[in-house]
C-alpha cells in the first residue's frame, strides 16, 4: 500500500491532541449555540423550529427569509474554525500555515483546483438527469429571495465548509498520518469520521447506509487529495463549491440548509447519490492530478 508522509511536521502528542480536540467541540457547541441564538433572536426566528425535525417546523421556517434562517444556522461554524486555528497555534505551538498546507505550493491554487474540478463534475453528473427527467424538478427560482441569499452563499457557506476541512481534514488528519499508515486507511477512517455528523440531518431520513456511503466517499476523496498533496487547499475548493452550488442551483427539499436553489427535487434518492459519490471519487482524485498540474 502506497505510504505518503512529511517527516519534516511531526504528529502532535496525543495527551494534547485529545485535550485540544475536547476543547474545540466544547467551544463549538457552547458558543456556536450562542451566536445561533444571538442571531435568532435578531432575526425573531423560533429556536425550537430549527432544532426539531418535522414537517411542521419546516413549514415554520419556510415563513422566514431563507438568507436569515441560513445565517442562523451557518454562524455556528465560525467558532469552530477559530478554535481550531487558535489551538493548532497556541496548543499544539505549530504555524497556522502547517494547518491547511504542509507544501510549497500557492495554497490559493490549490484551492482553485478543488472548486474547479468539483464545478465540473456537479454539472457533468447533473446536467443530464435535470434535462432527460425534467419532471424530477421543480422550477423554484425567485429573485427577491435569490439575491439576497448570494451574500450568505459566498460568506458564511465557505465559513462552514472552512470549518468542516481544517478540523476533518486538517486537526484530525494531521493525528491520523504517522508515516506508516496507507492513503486508502487513512482516506478510509477520514471518510468514516466525516459521515458521522452529516447523518443528523434531515433529508438522510433513515436511509443510513446510503447516507454513509454518499458522506463516506465525499470525505475519502478529500481525504485521499489532501494526503496526496500534504494540503487541505483542494478540499477547501471543492467542499465550499459543491454546497454552494447545492444552494444556489439544485437543492431537496428537506435539505439540513435552507436554500433558494433555482430547481428543488422532493427528497434525496439515497441510492443513486451514494452511488454517483462513489463514482465520483476516483474521477476527482483523477482530474484534480490533471488541473494541478496544468495549473501549477
């Protein structure tokens, strides 16, 4: 099995790890629930509607301006990133930039790479079925509630996929690589660990296998990418492209996020989604080698 490692950063001591892990899911439990409450209280949204699952509380949240109730909900995020930064800094006494890159490479291109080749295979694997099976889709779009919702899909969705790769892909990777573990077992257990927290939301709706295959494998390939090239910078791309795309172009309608996506489908069809994530992976790890190249 191929190895990679960088023996030039050293894994930090699992004592401390473990400590700084518990403080940043404390931090971002404990005031990402304050800066959700913060923020619903401002935009007079009802706490127990975004906290329970049913049709009734998404029949109240669809009352609100769908920008307001994602702002609710992707504010969260920021403690999380800032945890994690500020303890890989202070606890773990590494440079911040060792966090998302461990290489001498533009960590900017990199992150063009990811969000390139993501946008590329969202609209080749999507395209078809939208125009083949139109009555799949329901035509949603509606300015008043789109432009609005631009300033939340290119701030606060990056914010949160940001938060979501330095902690999966950054904190807990950098723990996982030892020099001696394989790609595919570390790509494995990162694609494992990346499913867990996705399989709260909503549109997964029992359907658990599915939901872990389809998570599992988002988080293999950026797993396998970030591994390959000793940096998180593609993840970041592709990770913050495919939500935004997910928002502002096609969308479920029991989806965790409340969106203003120009087509809505009525639930995810777990199957064929854990099936084209599959797919997927080995073309993105495929074409992201190509663009990097190209583009380096």
């Amino acid at each position: 099995m191929e190895k990679i490692s960088n023996p030039h950063f050293p894994r930090p001591r699992l004592r401390r790890w473990i400590f700084g892990t518990s403080l940043i899911l404390i931090s971002w439990v404990l005031f990402g629930s304050i800066l959700t409450g913060i923020t619903a209280d401002r935009f007079n949204i009802d706490l127990d509607a975004l906290a329970v699952d049913s049709e009734e509380s998404r029949a109240i949240l669809n009352g609100y301006a769908p920008w307001q109730t994602a702002t609710t909900i992707l504010i969260s995020f920021s403690p999380l990133l800032i945890a994690v930064i500020a303890l890989h800094r202070y606890l773990l006494h590494l440079p911040i930039r060792t966090l998302f890159t461990r290489n001498n490479r533009k960590l900017s291109r990199e992150v063009l790479v990811g969000a390139i080749a993501m946008a590329i295979l969202i609209l080749i694997s999507g395209a078809p079925d939208l125009i083949f099976n139109p009555e799949n889709y329901k035509f949603n779009f509606e300015v008043s509630k789109f432009l609005p919702y631009l300033l939340i899909a290119f701030t606060l969705i990056p914010i949160q996929t940001s938060a979501e790769e330095v902690f999966f892909r950054g904190w807990i990777q950098q723990r996982l690589e030892n020099g001696r573990r394989s790609i595919w077992l570390v790509s494995i257990i990162g694609g494992a660990l990346f499913a867990l927290p996705h399989l709260s939301n909503p549109e997964v709706n029992g359907e658990l296998f599915f939901a872990v295959l389809g998570y599992g494998a988002s988080g293999f390939m950026f797993a396998w990418v970030s591994m390959r090239d000793q940096s998180i910078g593609i993840a970041l791309g592709a990770h913050a492209v495919n939500n935004i795309m997910a928002s502002l172009l096609v969308s479920s309608a029991d989806s965790a996020l409340p969106s203003v996506s120009i087509w809505t489908t009525p639930a995810v069809n777990w199957i064929s989604a854990a099936i084209l994530s599959l797919m997927t992976v080995p073309l993105f790890i495929w074409l992201t080698a190509k663009l990097g190249r190209k583009i380096s």
